[in-house]
C-alpha cells in the first residue's frame, strides 16, 4: 500500500493506493469526481481524460501512485462561466453527455497551446475522444466558438 497526495479541483486528498490502482478509480470513488468515466477502459475514447498539471491524461490507464503530488483537473472543477463550458453550451454540443467531460478538457488543453486552433488542429487534438452520439458537428463549433470568446476579451 502507498500513501500519495492528490490535489483534486484544488482540494488535497490524501489516499491509499495500491501498486496497481488506476487513477480513474482513486478519482471516481475517493475524490468523488464522477465526471471521469470508463468508457473503453483501454486508452482508446478519451471518456477518463482528466488533465494533471494542464496536460491530458487518460485515466483508464494511468496508475495513481505515478500521480503521488499531482494537480489535477476534472470537469468538476470547470465553472460554468468558463469559455469552454459556456461554448460547448451555446453550440449544444452534447446530446447523452458521456463523453462531454473528456472533450472539454481536451480542449482547454488545446486552446491553452495553441489559443487560435485552425479546423484541422481542433481536428487533430480531438481525434482521439470518441462521441457515440455523432456530436463532432457541435463540439467541433464549440471549441472554435470558445477560441474566438477569448480572442475578443
Ligand atoms: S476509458 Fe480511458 S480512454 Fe477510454
Ligand atoms: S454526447 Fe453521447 S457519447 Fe458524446
């Protein structure tokens, strides 16, 4: 058993984990963060993306005791005034909402590099987050819309 530090959304938790505990459970079941969702299970749909000092993780395959003092993000800790949320909202970019947490931190992650994405880049950064609904339309909008929300600020 190993004793590690996860800062979750900006509150610490201290937990114990196994060897092989996923950092999608310790996030799931002990932080409470239920916006992190398995969806594949195996690094291939982006539903368990968390973000860990602003870079994207899958969670589904990462092993919590790697993240002994990391910062991490989740969709809960997006508010809702945020461009992201706010443009994925406008755009009505989410029909079931599963796979609507991954993207928004996908692309927070995005427009934190790269503020003026072309289509193709949003394109690209997203293309390993899977949508069974078919909202890419809508997402892809959204992300471009957020862009341009904080161009103008
Ligand atoms: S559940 Fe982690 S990538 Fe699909
Ligand atoms: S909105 Fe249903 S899976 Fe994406």
């Amino acid at each position: 058993m190993n004793r590690i530090t996860l800062t979750v959304n900006g509150v610490r938790h201290f937990v114990d984990v196994e060897d092989e505990t996923l950092l999608l459970d310790v996030l799931r079941d002990t932080a409470g963060t239920t916006s992190v969702r398995e969806g594949c299970g195996v690094g291939a749909c982006g539903a368990c993306t968390v973000l860990a000092g602003g870079t994207s993780v899958s969670s589904c395959l990462a092993l919590a005791v790697r993240y002994d003092g990391a910062e991490l993000t989740t969709a809960e800790g997006l508010d809702e005034n945020d461009d992201v949320v706010s443009s994925f909202v406008d755009c009505n970019a989410a029909q079931c909402g599963y796979c609507i947490p991954g993207f928004l931190l996908m692309s927070r992650e995005l427009l934190s590099e790269n503020p003026h994405p072309t289509g193709q880049e949003i394109t690209d950064h997203l293309e390993g987050n899977i949508c069974r609904c078919g909202t890419y339309p809508e997402i892809h909008r959204a992300v471009a819309a957020a862009a341009e929300r904080r161009a103008i600020r």
